[in-house]
C-alpha cells in the first residue's frame, strides 16, 4: 500500500529545504559576488525563457487530472504568479535586469540577449518538459513545489549581488516561496511519497546541472 501523506507542509518541507541548501552551496553560488557585472549579466540575462517555460510546465499539470480541488489549486497558482500586477515573474526579472544599464560596465542589451548562456537553459527547459510528458501528475507537482522553491533561493542570491553592486533605489526580485503552499495542499489528501520525492530529486538534479553550466560559463 502507499505511504499517505497526511501533512506534505511538515513531512516535505525539510526535506526540500536540505536539498535546496545542497544548490546554495554550488560553485555558481558561490562565486556569485565575485563575479563581474558583465559575468553576472551574461550568465542570468536569459533566465526570462526558463520562468516562461515554468509558467508552462504548471499549466501542463491542468491535463493530468480530473479532480476539481487540483484544477482550481492550478488555475489559482497560474493567477497569482502570472496576473496580479507586480507578480508575474517574467516581468519582474526583466525590470530587475534593467535598472544594470545605470553601471558603467553595461555594454548593451544585444549583446547580453546573444551571449548569455542559452545552451544550459535549453537543457534544463527540455528536461523539465520531458518531467512533464513522463511523470505522474503528483510527481510534476512536486517538480512544480520544488521550482517555486528554488526561484526563491535564486532570487535571494541575485538580489544580494544586486545590493553589494548598485546604488540608489534598488528593484529586488521576490524572495518568497509562500505560493508554493498552493502546490503543496495538492497533497493533503493523500498521494504516494515516493511520488513526491522523485519530483523534488528529479528537479533538484536538473537545476544542479543548469548551476553548474552557469559556472563553467561564466568565467
């Protein structure tokens, strides 16, 4: 018989945020602040086209089950992370890129649209999609909790460079995870763990694997 959840908020929640600590640690991170403007830019500039695939990778999760509850958590998330003003996370990245034109490194937006790593974003993008075409339904969903997760994490990082290498009026990117209770009460009536866990360590592998080409790129 599976193992039931009964409370995915306390059962899941530290093991994710282990494996989220495991992605701070990567040489990408890690590097981070000592990177020049131009690294930085050139390894994040595109990272729009993985947050738009993301979009998608939720809303694939609408033809995956028939169940209301789950239709309207999916359909609730999209809304929240996509239509409120200020929410919409491709659009918050984009503004945030923005405000670096100010810095006296800045070359242009070309040249970062051109030379900013597309080859790891691609790789992570198909891996996700094949998740998607792949994977059970409570599995894409856990990929999903998991992602919003390490947005979060990301976010944290790109703003504190933003704040050691900027002046003036600072626009930070969301550093919070709190939509991702939205994913996580999908669970509360009950699915299988293992279901769960392949979808955190599947997500958390891909996204290891983008840091580290990030890492290798920008130096």
């Amino acid at each position: 018989m599976a193992e039931q959840v009964t409370n995915v908020g306390l059962q899941i929640e530290s093991y994710l945020i282990d494996k989220i600590k495991t992605l701070e640690k990567s040489e990408y991170f890690s590097a981070l602040e000592k990177m020049s403007i131009n690294s930085y830019l050139i390894g994040i500039y595109n990272i729009p086209i993985l947050l738009m695939q993301y979009t998608t990778l939720i809303a694939t999760n609408l033809t995956k089950t028939t169940v209301i509850c789950h239709i309207n958590s999916i359909i609730n998330m999209l809304y929240l992370t996509n239509c409120l003003p200020n929410k919409n996370k491709v659009e918050n990245f984009n503004l945030f890129l923005s405000q670096f034109h100010k810095t006296n490194t800045y070359i242009s937006e070309n040249y970062y649209k051109q030379n900013s790593i597309v080859f790891a974003i691609d790789k992570a993008c198909n891996e996700l999609c094949q998740m998607a075409v792949d994977k059970s339904f409570f599995t894409c969903i856990a990929s999903c909790m998991t992602i919003e997760f390490i947005i979060a994490m990301m976010n944290k990082k790109l703003n504190s460079y933003a704040k050691s290498h900027l002046n003036g009026d600072i626009y930070f990117l969301n550093e919070s995870n709190i939509n991702a209770n939205i994913l996580i009460n999908i669970f509360n009536n009950g699915t299988d763990v293992k279901e769960i866990i392949e979808g955190v360590d599947s997500t958390i592998k891909i996204f290891s694997g983008f840091f580290s080409d990030l890492a290798k790129s920008c130096y």
